[in-house]
C-alpha cells in the first residue's frame, strides 16, 4: 500500500513541475541569482534549449552536477508525442501532438522557397466560436503554457535538424485564441526572438487574433517588430457578428479603433485576414465596403478561400470572383494578396487533424 502512495505522489510532484520552456531569459537569469549562481549560467543554460536543443538536463555539461541535479528536480521537459503525423505532395507536415495530460495539438510546418515556416497553437480547443472554424467544435479546454508553445517550434526544428533545415518564420495562427492566452503568447514571442535562442528574426513572426481589444492596446506598448494580423472577415458589424460571435463582445468599430491606435504607435503595418465563405461575404459589395473601410489605413489583405470543414456547410468562392474581390481591393490602393494554399491534400485547416481525432476517440 505505501508503496503505491509513494509511487503516487512522486508522480505527482513531477507533474505539478513548471516546464523549463515557460521561462524568458530573464527569469532563469533571476532563477540562477535566486539559487546562488552567476547570471550567465542561465544563458549556458538557454543555449542547451535553444542552440544545442538536448531534452535532459543532464546532458548540460558545463553546468555542475549539483546545479544539473536541482534543475531537475524543480523543472520539466515538455514531451509533446507524436499522434500522428501528415506530410503533404508540397512539403508541409502537420503534427498532432499529445501533451502530458492527453490533450491534442496541432502544429504545421509549411516549406516555401524563402524558408521553413511553422503555424503553431496557443490553446487546446477555442471558445471563440467562429462560425467557419473546426478549432472552436469542442469549445476551450484549457490554455497551453508559454513552454508547451515553445516545445511546438523546439520539437519541430530537432525533426529538421535531421536534414539541417531550420525554421525561419512563425505564424501563431494555430488552433486558439492568442490574445487571451496573452501572458504566455508573449512570453512565448520573448523566448524565439532572442538571439541568445532560436533567434526568429521579429519580422518573420505573426500573430493573429480575432480581435480581442484590450489585448490589442496592450501588445501597441509591447515594442517589437512582430507582425500583427487581425481575422475581420466581414466589411461591417452586422455581417461580422453572424460569422464571428466575438464581434459581440468587441464590436466592428473597436476594433478598427484598437487598430488605428496601434498603426499610429508602432508604425506598423496590419494584416486583414478575410476568409472568402461562397455567398456570404464575397459579393462585390463586400469588397467595395471593405476597401471603403480601410481606406488610408497602413494595412494590406489577406484573401483566404475558405477551407471546408465538414461540421460546416460553407462552400468555396470561385476562382473568379476570389479574382473580383482582389480587383475592387486593389482599385480602392489597398495592397492584397490571395493565400497561397499548402497541404491541402492533408486536411491543414485550423482544428481539422484534431477534431477527427476527438471523434474516433468518441
Ligand atoms: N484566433 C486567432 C488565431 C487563429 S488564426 C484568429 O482568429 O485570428 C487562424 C486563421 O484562420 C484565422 O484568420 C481564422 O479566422 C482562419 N480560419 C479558421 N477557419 C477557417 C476556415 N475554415 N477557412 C479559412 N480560414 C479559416
């Protein structure tokens, strides 16, 4: 009997450990301080993580045994498994990933011709309930750690390390809503910016949100060079509330207005994503209104043929009228582009992977 309790418990101190992931260098610098190290172990120590990319403290050689044995026993490794993995005609590979609590994520790793770049997740499932999206199905089951979205790019890159590829770009247009899993988006940003670590060039990485205001005032004072990318899909309130409940919440115009602000205090310049739904809000009005809305704003579209999800009946805009609506965008001088589409003989959009794994564990 005593012998399972004790079994039991450690297993439980184990699990409750932080993640080594969820810390910036600036917290292991005061973590080593606290302990009674230099500082400059911490960037040791970050270098393990990041540069050299081992999985157990105990390979870090240049730290003490005693320093390895105390990080050991207060911290954890992420080990994301592998649920399953696709690999696209064009390269891209999506991952399902379980976490320690068998929960699934989805990560996707897409090959251009300039770089390697990953689409990583920020929460498991989403409550933000889009009307188009598979990720929001299941509703929010919880919100992923700043380590369990770091351990998403480490994992990734220790598979191409294999054929010495690195990724170059981030885009955080996973599954989840990153504007309110703040704290750990950005801490999350602060581990792959620094050049200490992965060094991603801030250029070279993208949030998305759906529009969640406060978060966007906040991330206005962040100062950084990382992108912003709003999800508006729909030209005014009325038509963006059916397909995006949140835009209840934080209606059309604050949203527009967080934007301006944040135009006007970074310098910036904003990504419109616009999913185009067959029928819905890709009629040559929409562009027209949309242009209208945008007009003099420092921004550039985004045109993304929306993806099928089975649980939806929304279908697809023709070739032509995608064509159309980027015309009447472009007439009005606002800079669009049409998504380039990747892995979609393997099922890449949003929560696809995982909504079919929820289903036949069901
Ligand atoms: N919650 C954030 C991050 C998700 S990013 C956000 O909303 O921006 C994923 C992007 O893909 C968002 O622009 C989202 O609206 C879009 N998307 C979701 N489902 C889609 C679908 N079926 N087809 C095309 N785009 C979709």
């Amino acid at each position: 009997m005593s012998e399972t309790k004790q079994t039991i418990d450690r297993k439980e101190t184990v699990e409750t450990k932080p993640f080594i992931y969820d810390y910036t260098l600036e917290q292991l610098q005061g973590w080593m301080k606290e302990n009674g190290e230099p500082a400059f172990r911490a960037g040791q120590l970050f270098d393990w993580l990041y540069v050299k990319r081992v999985t157990s403290f105990e390979d870090m050689s240049n730290l003490s045994k005693p320093l390895r044995e105390k990080l050991d026993a207060q911290f954890r490794f992420v080990t994301l498994s592998e649920i399953t993995r696709l690999e696209s005609k064009d390269g891209t590979v999506k991952y399902l990933f379980g976490l320690h609590d068998a929960h699934a994520i989805e990560t996707v790793v897409m090959r251009h011709n300039y770089g390697n770049s990953i689409c990583v997740t920020t929460q498991v499932g989403c409550r933000i309930g889009c009307t188009f999206c598979a990720s929001t199905l299941g509703g929010l089951k919880r919100n992923l750690t700043a380590g369990e979205i770091v351990a998403q790019v480490v994992t990734a890159q220790q598979l191409l390390d294999k054929t010495e590829e690195r990724i170059s770009s981030i885009v955080i247009m996973g599954s989840g809503e990153p504007f309110e899993n703040y704290d750990a988006t950005m801490a999350f940003l602060r581990i792959m910016i620094h050049e200490k670590g992965l060094n991603i060039g801030q250029r070279h990485i993208t949030v998305s949100t759906s529009g969640i205001v406060p978060s966007i005032y906040k991330f206005a004072e962040e100062n950084t060079q990382i992108n912003l990318a709003i999800s508006i899909h729909a030209p005014n309130d009325a038509l963006r509330s059916k397909l995006m409940p949140v835009n209840r919440r934080f209606p059309f115009d604050d949203v527009m207005e967080s934007l301006r602000y944040y135009i006007a205090k970074t310098g910036r310049r904003v990504t419109f994503e616009y999913a185009l739904i067959g029928g819905v809000n890709d009629r040559p009005e929409h562009a027209e209104e949309l242009g209208d809305v945008l007009q003099g704003l420092l921004c550039h579209v985004n045109l993304i043929p929306v993806n099928h999800v089975p649980e939806r009946d929304y279908v697809r805009t023709p070739r032509e009228d995608i064509f159309e609506f980027q015309r009447i965008l472009e007439k009005k001088k606002i800079n669009t582009t049409i998504r380039r589409e990747q892995g979609h003989d393997i099922a890449a959009a949003c929560g696809q992977l995982r909504a079919k794994h929820m289903e036949s564990a069901r």
